[in-house]
C-alpha cells in the first residue's frame, strides 16, 4: 500500500516537472524573441533614418550614368542607371548600415526609388508616390525623393503637410518592411509566430540645400 | 491530565527517503531555474545595450559624415574624437565593458588614414587585442574610384560613381558585459555577450 502511495508521488513529480521545463522553455524562447525583434527594430529604424539623410549628401542634380549598380548585399544587385544619385546613396546607406541579423530577415520588396505624394489636409487629398521610371522594383528599401524632368521640371519629394501645415514641406521618405523568420533557429522551438517588423524616416533638407 | 492530549496527532517527520528526494528535486531544478532567469535577465540586457549601440552608431555615423578634416578630405575622421562624442551615451548602457578607440596612429598621433587602419571583423578579433569585455569605435572610409575618360560610347563619369563622395563606415564591436561575472562559465572571460554594430553613409564633401 504505502509503496504504490510512493510510486505515485513519484509519477507526479515527473509529471509537475515535464509540464513545468516545456512551459518555462517556451517563455524564454518567446522573450528572447522579442527582444530580438525589438532589436532588429531599432536597426531597421536606424538604417532607414540614415538613408533618407544620406539623399542630401549627393548632388541635388545628378543622375547616375549608364551601368551604375549599387548594394550587392544579400544578393541584391540594384540597377540605378537614370535614378537620381540621391536614391542611389540612400540604399547604399541602407544596406551598408544594415547588415546584421540579415539571416533572420525575409524583406518585403518594394520600388527603390518614387517621387511625389502628399500626407493631404482639408484642401489636399492624401496621395501616394508614384514609382520612378526604371527603378528596380524588387529593392528592401523604398525611398521617395525629389526629381527633375526633362525640362528642369522640379517633381517635389513627398509633401508631410503636417510639418508647416498647411503648405507643408517637401520631405525625404524612406520605408523598410520585413518579416522575422526564426526557422532556422533553436528558438523555432517555441515561437510559433512571424513578427513583422517595419520603419519609416523623413529627413528634411538641410539648411544650404533650401 | 494527561487523557486530554490523547487525540492530538504529533506531526511526523518525513521519511529520510522523501527528504533525500526532494533535495534532489529542487537540485535538479535549481540549475534549471538559474539558466533560464540568467538567460531572460541577459537577453533583456543584451537588447538594452544593442539599442544603445544602435543609436550611438548612427549618431557616430552622422557626426564622421560631415567631420573631415577638410571639405575636400578623403582621410576618415580620427576615430577617438568620434569615439569622444558617442562615449557618454554607450557608458551610461554598457555598464562593465570598456569603450576605446580603434585606430592605428599615425607619426602626428592622430589615427591614421584608412589604408592603415582595418576594423575589426569579429569581436573575437577585438578581445585578443585588447582583452574580454571591451568594445572598440572603429571609423573607415572607402574612396570612390578614380574618374577617368571614358571609352567611347560611354557617358561620363567613367567608371560609374567615380564622382561620389567617400563612404564613412562607424563599427562598435566587441564583447559586452553579461550578468555572469568573470571566472565562471565557458572560456577565460565568462560569460559575454558579443556586439557588432555598425552604421555607414556617405560623406558630406563640396565639389572641388
């Protein structure tokens, strides 16, 4: 009698022990997830934020030349051929700043480079940027700057009427999106979810390019 | 008297077998319980201070951007004065872990061009330096090519973005602190956590 009694403590032991090490587990796996994502976000926001700066740092008026390429990272080979330069040097910043926990990321791609749109108000519709002719569609970084047409047509970057509203100002935006994948790590065994992550910046110009 | 305590059960001593296994128990358990709440309470520093790093980089990024020597320079900023500006903001997150530069010096003392000075790839490259638990600012820049005339049939400028303006790149990397002190766990240095960080932009530079 008292030994079954013991055998049964001792079953509920092991029991209490193989419910309690999975659900432990499986908090630690999801707390170092999210620390992770918060991680990868604050990255994301950093990279974005340079590269929207970084548009001010190339001639307001140049145009790369035939045969310019730029981020070879990740695979991702970026024909620039005709886009402003400022495009080109915001995604060089993006990828180069970048280039950590890359393995974890699945990037939402997007159109490098777009001009125009507008935050709208009462007298302005909302509108959304259009794609830059020829630029590469399948980029991780969309960035919608200021552009010139053939004719010295000056095509505003993206009008936030939230800053000096109601006319606003012409701003540089950059976007990133992506998804975590945790797959192919030992915290897949506990995080059954996909964490997105997503940043955008505006930069304004600096004071001489005004 | 004595009849009124007949009924009064005395508490009985656990049997020296249950004792025995409940020691065992909570020994088996105890390591468990410390290496997840180390491993949470570390992951949560970790993340603390790589937001840190994160922020400082990109101000460190910006501040090299437009800190050459000249409007014309194409020398990396002096990674300790870079180092300098970011420093206040990494100690107050990476408490335990020194912050030096990363700079090969030159004959004036300044850290030299970028020719000399090639950061460190890998933290482990940075603790057989300069030992555990120390992160390093490293500041590099790389040149566009040289502009030459273009072949015919090819559209100046020739190679394509001889024309830019120097890529600054700002690295912090290295081993952190973790709560783990020194002596325990794998390796001479304990437990720590490694960083690498980094930001890169171009350069702010006017035309010649």
């Amino acid at each position: 009698m008292r030994r079954s009694r013991r055998r049964g403590d001792d079953a509920q032991a092991v029991l209490e022990t193989a419910l309690v090490i999975p659900i432990l587990l499986f908090l630690v796996c999801n707390f170092v997830a999210v620390m992770v994502q918060v991680t990868v976000q604050e990255q994301l926001n950093s990279a974005t934020a340079l590269a929207a700066q970084s548009r001010f740092q190339a001639p307001e008026n140049a145009v790369d030349a035939s045969g310019t390429r730029c981020c070879g990272v990740h695979g991702v080979t970026l024909v620039t051929s005709g886009l402003p330069t400022g495009c080109r040097y915001a995604a060089e910043t993006f990828y180069g700043t970048m280039r950590t926990d890359t393995g974890l990321l699945q990037w939402h791609t997007v159109t490098l480079c777009t001009s125009g749109g507008d935050s709208g108000n009462g007298g302005h519709p909302p509108a959304q940027p259009v794609a830059y002719a020829g630029s590469p569609a399948n980029a991780d970084v969309s960035c919608d700057i200021g552009s010139i047409k053939a004719g010295g047509v000056v095509v505003p970057g993206y009008v936030d009427r939230t800053l000096n509203p109601p006319s606003g100002l012409d701003v540089v935006t950059c976007s990133a999106t992506a998804s975590l994948d945790f797959a192919n790590t030992p915290l897949a065994w506990g995080v059954f979810w996909t964490p997105t992550v997503h940043a955008q910046a505006e930069a304004l110009p600096p004071p001489f390019r005004q | 008297m004595g009849g009124e305590f007949e009924g009064v059960v005395r508490p009985r001593r656990m049997p020296r077998s249950r004792g025995g296994q409940a020691l065992v128990e909570f020994a088996v358990v105890l390591p468990l319980f410390l290496f997840c709440l180390i491993g949470a309470l570390d992951a949560g520093l970790w993340a603390v201070q790589t937001s840190a790093e994160t922020s400082a980089v990109e101000q460190a990024a910006m501040i090299a951007s437009s800190a050459g020597s000249s409007p014309l320079s194409d020398v990396a900023p002096d990674a300790r004065a870079v180092t300098a500006a970011i420093s206040a903001r990494l100690r107050s997150a990476l408490f335990g872990t020194a912050i030096e530069s990363w700079c090969a010096t030159d004959a004036s003392g300044a850290c030299g061009p970028d020719t000399t000075q090639r950061c460190p790839s890998t933290p482990a490259e940075v603790q057989a330096a300069d030992g555990p638990r120390v992160v390093v600012v490293c500041v590099s820049e790389a040149d566009p090519p040289v502009c030459a005339t273009p072949p015919p049939g090819q559209a100046a400028p020739f190679p394509p973005g001889c024309g830019d303006s120097p890529m600054i790149t700002v690295h912090v990397i290295g081993f952190v602190a973790s709560l783990v002190p020194p002596g325990f766990g794998p390796g001479a240095g304990g437990f720590e956590l490694p960083t690498d960080i980094s930001a890169t932009t171009h350069t702010l530079r006017f035309a010649p």
